[in-house]
C-alpha cells in the first residue's frame, strides 16, 4: 500500500471521522491492546535444575552493601533482578534506585494477580511472555550444551506453569539453545504439548555456525511444522555487531542493537532458509522498528546491482514481508515508515516490567504515535497481528 492511498485519522481526542464510505470510525482510545513483548523476572527455583551441574557457579542471591540485592551467576556476572521491574519509575531517582536493590520485592514480579492488576491498569488484555534473566545467562554458561539445555527446560516448563493461571491472557515462548540441534528439535517438540505458542532462540548465532548454515533446517522445519514463530530478542544470546570495541568504548551498544538483529535477518534470507520454509515466522523483537525501512531499501538495492541475483528467488524485502514480524514500544520513526516496512509486520509491545516500558502509559504513547494511523492500522498493530501470528485465544 501507499501512503497516498491511506485516508488519515484527525488529531488526537477527535472522538470519531468519516471513513471513505461514509461509515464513522471508532475512538481511537477504544482500540484493544495486546503486548507482543513483555517479561518475567524468573525466581531462583528455575536455576535448580542445573544446580547440580553448575556447582559453585550456580545462580544464587546475595545482599552487598552498594548493590543491594544481586543475584550472582558463578560466572563473573552479577545482575540486580530488581532493575528489571522499573517500569513506571523514573531513572535517576531515589524510588526507581530502591527498586533496583530491591531483588523480588515488586508484588507483581512473584503475586500472579498483582500482575494482571497492572496489566488492568495499562488497559492490556495480554502479554506473550520473554524471558530476562535466562536469556542472559545461557550464552555465558561455559559447562555445555547440556548445561543450558536444562536450565532451559527447566525455565520452559516454570513459564508455562506460570501461564497456566491465567490461559486467556499470558502466553508462554519457549527458550531453546541452538548448539545441539537433535536436542533443539526435542524440546521444539515437547514445548509445543505444553502449550507455549513460540520459540525463542539467541538473537546472535554461534560464531563458527551463523544461521545461514543449512544444519539449522531440522529446527526451522520443527517450528513451521508446529506452527511455531521463532523469535530472537535484544540482549538475548551472543551478539556479533554490537559487541564491536567501539560500540562498547563509546557506550553505544544500546543504540546500535538493531546492527544484531540485521545479520541474523541477512543470515536467514540470503542463507536461503526462508525460500526453504516460507512459512516459518520470524520474529526480531526488542530492536524497535525506525530502522528497517532503510535497510530493507539498501538491501534491495545491493542485491539488485552487486549481488548474484539467483542466490534468492525474490527482494529482499518480499523475503521479509513474507517471514517476518517485528515489535517496536514507542517509536514513532517506524510508525511513519510502515507502508515501507508493512503494517501487518509490525506488533506493538510493552515490555513490562521493565524500564523501557511505556507502562502504565501504553494508551496515551499509542495516541501519540498513531495520531496519523487509520482504525484499522492501529488494530492491526496491536492486537491483530500478535493474535494472528501466535494463535492467542482473543477475538481478534
């Protein structure tokens, strides 16, 4: 679609306007929000069942006195679980610094209902649920596959006991290590009977195996046959572009995460894996979405005039509206490029409870960022594209 093609909404607080035929549109307000990205903060018992293994590396929480409470993973990393439940809370102030040395004190991090109270107050009806910690720790688990495999299975099966007390509106995604793939392909399998409605595996690929590798067909051939997307999250897993020594010197990782996220997409397209499983959903999460526009166009551009044409059967870009799906929070340079990227692409998410969350504000960002979307683009955004793709039990 074109932008010329779309009528658009007036200014916020218009309480409806004339569609093209004459049929009023809804408040924009009224619209149904589902996060495509929120998180848990996972206790100390999903790190039980690699205790055995890990010995003294195991995960444990401690008190220190300029931390407070942090949890210490054995393996030169330690983390303060509290910092990762400061949505609503101002950084650099003394409330959201108290939250950080807090450890699991939010109600809403262990109290099921305290959760789904402030999923109340933002006005949303679910969540489809990423990991925090076991994300982190996987890729720095220096024991073996077999290491993270449990610690894994463990987290998977703990989440989808977690969702199973409130089927309707929190919705599991299940981690999986990729370095053993018969292994991988089992627990694709096994997860699937539990009831998680994705996959999420580490944003960057094992350096000496990138995804482009055909050994990881078996798994993608799982999750389409399963119907499983297959996300890759920020943070999650070893990141290749954004570890660069100058990235880090000059505090820019945060910034450039999405350069992560564009090698594995490059990986996977001109790798041929999505002309191999066209139905197989990808899904870069975290990375926000300002980005994409211009990269899809410079990658058509490179294909197109340096690259042997007959690596791929279509653009770049077609591979990408074909097996790809995105989340973005609040940015409003996506949303004002979406005819380029795809609106049925694009999810809207909250993070919660995290700090970049937009909650308890998920409603008033969305106004301003969708003040110039149709009804139906905001509709898509989110809530029909999430439930589309993960198949949630929410009229969509």
């Amino acid at each position: 679609m074109t932008r010329a093609a779309n009528a658009r909404a007036p200014a916020r607080g218009a309480a409806a306007r004339e569609r093209p035929d004459g049929a009023a549109e809804p408040n924009l307000g009224r619209h149904r929000l589902v996060s495509a990205d929120s998180h848990v903060v996972e206790p100390l018992e999903v790190f039980a069942a690699a205790a055995k293994r890990l010995g003294s590396d195991a995960p444990k929480l401690i008190h220190t006195e300029d931390r407070g409470w942090v949890m210490d993973t054995g393996l030169g990393l330690t983390v303060q679980p509290g910092r990762f439940a400061t949505a609503g809370l101002e950084p650099q102030t003394r409330d959201y610094e108290a939250q950080e040395r807090s450890g699991y004190a939010r109600d809403s991090l262990t109290d099921l209902r305290a959760r789904l109270a402030d999923l109340d107050r933002d006005g949303v009806e679910g969540e489809v649920l990423f990991p925090t910690l076991v994300g982190r720790f996987v890729s720095r688990l220096e024991h073996g596959p077999e290491v993270a495999e449990a610690l894994l299975r463990s987290y998977n099966d703990w989440l989808a006991d977690y969702c199973s007390e409130a089927p309707a509106r929190l919705f599991p995604l299940a981690c999986i290590q990729v370095r053993d793939l018969d292994a991988a392909v089992a627990e694709v399998e096994r997860v699937k009977k539990l009831g998680h409605v994705g996959i999420v595996i580490p944003c960057g690929s094992p350096a000496d195996r990138p995804y482009a590798d055909r050994v990881y067909d078996p798994l993608w051939a799982a999750a389409q046959a399963l119907r499983l997307p297959v996300a890759f999250h920020a943070g999650f897993g070893p990141d290749r572009g954004s570890r660069a020594e100058s990235f880090q010197r000059h505090g820019l990782r945060y910034t450039l995460q999405h350069v992560d996220a564009a090698i594995t997409i490059s990986d996977l397209i001109l790798g041929g894996a999505c002309d191999r499983f066209p139905e197989v959903r990808f899904v870069p999460t975290e990375f926000e979405t300002g980005w994409i526009a211009q990269f899809l166009a410079r990658m058509d551009w490179r294909q197109f005039r340096h690259e042997d044409r007959s690596r791929i059967r279509m653009r770049f870009s077609d591979y990408w509206r074909q097996n790809f799906l995105t989340t973005f929070e609040d940015d409003d340079i996506g949303i004002r490029t979406r005819d380029e990227i795809g609106v049925e692409s694009l999810m809207w998410a909250s993070d919660y409870p995290h700090g970049d969350s937009v909650w308890p504000n998920s409603r008033s960002t969305l106004d301003r960022i969708m003040a110039e979307c149709t009804a139906e683009e905001r509709h898509a955004m989110s809530l029909k594209n999430v439930v589309e793709l993960y198949g949630l039990p929410i009229e969509a």
